[in-house]
C-alpha cells in the first residue's frame, strides 16, 4: 500500500527513468556474469595458480576503487565494468579448480543457490518496494567488521573463523543486494554500471562464501 | 610468510581504509530505521540462512 503511494506520487518520468535502470542494469549484469564465467573458465582450463588469480583481483578490485567511478558515466564504463568482472573472474579460477577436482557438485549446487539467493532477494525487493536506505550504516559496518576478522584470520588461520566469515559474508551481501535494489527502485542509485557493479559484487562474495561453506560442511568426514 | 598471504593481506587493509571513510558517511547520513523496516529485512534474511542450512543438509546426503 505505501508502496504504491510512492509511486502514485512520483512524476511518470521518474518512474519510466527507474524502469529504464533497472532494466539496463539487469542486461548488464548478465551480461558480465557470463564473461566472468568465461574467464573463470579460462583461468581453470590454464590452471592458473593462486598468486595469478590474487593478482587478478587485486588488479580488478583497484579498478573498482579508481577507474570506474571516473568512467561510469560515459560510454567506457562499458569496456572497464567487463574488465574488472572479467579479472575477478579470473580470480576465483583456482578455488573454483579447486573444489571441482574435490567435488564437483559442491560448485553446481553453490552456482545453484547464488541464483536462488539473489533471484529471490531481488524479487522480494522488487515486488515488495520496500526502502532499505536504513540499511547504508548497517551493512558497511558489517563488511569492515567481516574484513578485520578475515585479515585476523590470515594470520591465525582458525577455520571455525574462517567459516563464522563466510557465513557472515552471504548475510552480508544479502543486506547488500536488498539494499542495492531498493537504492534502483527509489531513484538513489541512477548510474546503471555502478550498480551493476555493486550487485555483481554481493552475487561474486556470495558465490565464493557458499562454496567455502560447503566445501567445509558438507564434506563426509 | 608467503607471498599469498601478504599479497591478500595487503588486498584486505586496502580495502579497510577504502571503506571506513565510506562507512563513517553511511553512519551519519543513513536514515533510521523502525521495527517494521527491520522486520522487512529480518524476513528475507531468515530466509537465506534457511536455505543455506538446506543447502548444506543436501550437499551432506
């Protein structure tokens, strides 16, 4: 009800103008998960070692931080948004060898249960317009929170840690996903590669955390 | 002390001070939320968690 309210308030162009974001964003993440698909594939059938793949992301995540805010708004945000998904998919390449060569169902069911996660997140935020901006504060404190205890954790290497940050991570991004799809609904996020990059973010974290957790849980011994 | 864990240390304390100024806008200028907004994000979130466990019963057999 309070919903439709909002939308009943607001200019039809305004709300043809969201429609069109939210479209252009849906194409475009598609669009760079099957290319980060592509070279995560590539970087498996290369057999590409770990330290390629830290370098690959470390190069895609400071492309994130410095070179797509500087391009999103023109037309080579295009080019650098397939970038930097490509590279971190290139990065998660050697785990996702890894858990195949162990058990390749682990990967299935973790693809799987990404796109259940985020098709069922997106479409109850979707249909439900609900405004999760209350959630900004929230969630970035959960992620440096989630970040401190993963650096901690390089150190000490405690694996129940380990997996209290994977399962936290997929929360996390859950939040993160409402929270995107809402800023998309509501007009606050209007630059469809820069929320295709947040999304494509929360689905990649969400994806690596899962196969964590059933890599570790889901194990017979 | 291998490279790998320097070089994902180093990847994480970028990404620490990336965020926290981010994090400390977010704080000061994110709206409250109220109970009924909290128990619109709790729902769906009950409902992750949810379907993890299942996921991990069926990975399990």
């Amino acid at each position: 009800m309070l919903g439709q309210q909002s939308v009943a308030s607001r200019p039809v162009e305004s709300i043809l103008s969201t429609n069109k974001v939210i479209r252009s964003t849906y194409q475009l993440l598609s669009m760079t998960l099957l290319f980060s698909a592509f070279t995560a594939y590539l970087s498996i059938s290369m057999q590409a070692s770990q330290g390629m793949g830290l370098v690959a992301t470390i190069v895609g995540i400071v492309m994130l931080w410095f070179v797509l805010p500087r391009t999103a708004n023109s037309a080579s945000g295009i080019p650098v948004i397939f970038a930097i998904t490509g590279l971190l998919g290139f990065g998660i390449g050697p785990m996702v060898a890894f858990y195949l060569a162990v058990n390749p169902s682990i990967v299935m069911t973790a693809l799987g249960g990404t796109g259940v996660i985020f098709l069922g997140l997106s479409g109850y935020a979707l249909t439900t317009r609900k405004d999760f901006s209350f959630m900004g504060g929230f969630l970035m404190v959960g992620m440096l929170v989630i970040i401190g205890a993963s650096l901690l954790n390089i150190f000490m290497g405690i694996p129940a840690l380990s997996l209290t940050v994977s399962a936290a991570v997929i929360m996390i991004m859950s939040g993160f996903i409402l929270y995107q799809t809402s800023s998309l609904i509501h007009g606050g996020e209007t630059n469809y590669i820069m929320a295709t990059a947040s999304l494509f973010l929360s689905i990649l974290n969400i994806f690596t955390s899962l196969l964590h957790l059933l890599g570790a849980l889901g194990g017979d011994d | 002390m291998d490279w790998l864990k320097i070089g994902s240390a180093a990847l994480l304390i970028g990404m620490l001070i990336f965020i926290y100024p981010r994090m400390r806008h977010a704080m000061k200028h994110s709206p409250k939320g109220t109970t009924e907004d909290w128990k619109g994000f709790i729902v769906p979130l009950a409902a992750v968690i949810g379907f993890v466990i299942f996921l991990i019963m069926m990975v399990r057999g």
